[in-house]
C-alpha cells in the first residue's frame, strides 16, 4: 500500500526518519528541477531543495493537511529560493556544457538530448515568474489552482503567465527544432 | 462561440481547465473552425515539447544525505525546555516548584524596586512610541510623497523579477 504524502508528513512529524526519506525521495527530482529552473546553478538547486526538506521536517510536527502536500512543500521552496534570488541574483544563465561521454551515446539519443539542451536554455530565458509557472505546469502537472496556491496569485494571473511563457518560447524556438 | 472567444480559452482548454460544458461548445466550434483548429495544433506543439522534456536528475543518494543531514540537525538541535505553557504539555513537578519560585521572587523583587518605577515607565513608553514611529513611517505616507514611488518600485520588482 502506498501511503499518502501527507500521511508520511505526520509519520516525520512524529519522528518517523523513514516516513520523512520516502518523501524526500518522493519529492526530490520535482524539487531539484523547480530550484534548478530558478536559479540555473545545479549545486546551488541541491542545497536549497535539501533546504526546503529541512524546513518541513522543522515543522513537521505542527503540520495540518488543510491543503495538498504538494502545494504545501513547493510554496515553502518557493519562498526560500526567492530569499536566496534577494540576497544574491542568479548569474542570467546555466552553463550547458556537454559531456564527453555523451559522445558514445546513441544517435537519437544525442539528437534528443541536444533538442532537450535547446529547450531548456529557451526556458531559461524567460522571466522567472514565467519560468516558475511553465515548471510546475510541465513538470509537477499542477493544475492552475495549485500553481495559483504556490504562486501566491490567481488562476487568471497563472493563465496569463503560461499563455505569455509558451508564446515567448515558441518564437525563441522557431527554426531552431 | 465566436473564433475570438475560442483562441481567449484555447489555453485553458489545451490544459484541461475548462468544466465539460465550456470544453463541449470549444470542440463545437473546432469541428468548423479551421483556423482555431489549427492554433490548438501549433498550442500543444508546444505543450507536448514541454511535457516530454527530460530533465535532469537530483545528485545521487540525494534522499540519503537529507535524511543524513536532518538526523545531525536533530541531534545537535538544543534540548527543549522542560516548561511548556498549560494545556500543551505536562511539566514535571520540579519545574512547576522552580516556576513558581521563579515568580514570587520576581513580585518580590518588582516591588520592592517599585517605588523608582515612574522614570522605567515613561522610558518604556517613549520607545514604544518610537517603536510606533517606526512601524507606521511607510504606511501612513501622503499619496504624493516620494517614498511612496520606492515602495511601488518594490512591489513592481517583485512582481516582475521574482517567482
């Protein structure tokens, strides 16, 4: 049986270290990926997304299910990569640099993992509330109510930020797929 | 449904946001519609490159070292008090004696320094008030005053520049 997010939540808030590693597991790509996208520096994602884990562990024991664990967690990441972004703004872009290994890899592979490279660093070029929306959107496959949850806005400002992200990205993208 | 209405719910409804009744009449009108249809196509071109982007993985054993790191935390976290408020937590008897020890000796000692307590109070009272000065400087400003514009530009930023 698979145990509900939440339900693990309160098992951690108990002391449970199990409960808490099956939901830092649970949760750790998502985390990685929206911190990533923030702040384009893979080390820099993996603290702040261990960050975020401590936090909720810290306030486990208190913790109400009054809404989607999900929404929960990502808006405390949320709020810790924007004190971070506020003492210290990101450099304005990831470096992409290929590995060579990748080299021996398969042709569609490689074509796929340049198509997926060309993507991200399109992404990358959006402003971050746009980036923000479009990650939890394609990524987590949050409805607008969840992104508005996390966001702190609502769903219309959430529509308009994916309807204006996609635009930009479609124009960055054309003749370049 | 007007083509202008459609393309307004095309994002919403590529999303799968929109309840059966509005989704009914947007398919209604793509049925007829070429053009509409077609910028639904070029819509989820976009959406199905997103939704089958790869992205990268956590370092490995990352789950471990979180679980590695909260366990130091807890361990080196300092105890906690052995007084709660009522109604949270029993305190052992110790620490309710110690308590209330602790309060008679400070009624004791509060009024036995009383009686130069006038010049304590007024000082309290101007810092609070300072403290009040303070508080409200940003919020009680003239529509006009110019620091009104820095606290704009400050919701301005963080609108636009931050998620």
């Amino acid at each position: 049986m698979r145990e509900s997010d939440e339900w693990l939540m309160k098992k951690a808030g108990k002391g449970d270290m199990d409960a808490f590693e099956e939901l830092v597991g649970r949760y750790q790509k998502g985390a990685f990926n929206v911190a990533f996208k923030m702040l384009s520096d893979e080390h820099l994602a993996a603290d702040l997304a261990q960050e975020a884990f401590l936090r909720i562990l810290d306030k486990a024991e208190k913790y109400q299910p009054t809404a989607k664990f999900s929404t929960y967690f990502y808006s405390v990441l949320r709020r810790i990569c924007i004190d971070h972004y506020r003492k210290k703004k990101p450099d304005s872009r990831p470096d992409f640099q290929s590995n060579e290994a990748e080299n021996d890899l398969p042709a569609d592979i490689l074509i796929r993992k340049e198509r997926d490279k060309t993507i991200h660093e399109a992404i990358f070029t959006l402003p971050a509330r746009q980036r923000m929306a479009l990650t939890l959107k394609h990524m987590q496959q949050m409805s607008y109510a969840e992104i508005a949850e996390v966001m702190d806005c609502s769903t219309g400002a959430v529509d308009s930020l994916l309807i204006r992200a996609r635009k930009k990205l479609k124009n960055k993208l054309k003749g370049k797929l | 449904m007007k083509c202008n209405k459609v393309k307004y719910k095309l994002n919403r409804y590529a999303d799968g946001e929109l309840d059966t009744a509005q989704a009914r009449k947007i398919e209604e009108h793509l049925a007829i519609c070429l053009e509409c249809g077609e910028e639904l196509q070029r819509y989820r071109a976009i959406t199905d490159l997103l939704d089958g982007l790869e992205n990268p993985d956590p370092p490995e054993s990352f789950a471990r070292s979180v679980r590695a790191e909260a366990e130091n935390q807890l361990q080196n976290a300092p105890k906690k008090r052995l007084i709660t408020f009522p109604g949270r937590r029993l305190t052992p008897v110790f620490a309710r004696v110690a308590a209330s020890v602790a309060v008679l000796l400070g009624l004791g000692i509060g009024a036995l320094l009383g009686h130069g307590a006038h010049a304590t109070v007024e000082s309290t009272y101007v810092a609070y008030e300072e403290d009040y000065i303070l508080d409200s400087y940003f919020s009680n400003l003239p529509v006009n005053e110019i620091s009104n514009n820095y606290l704009a530009l400050i919701d301005y930023g963080e609108t636009n520049n931050e998620f």
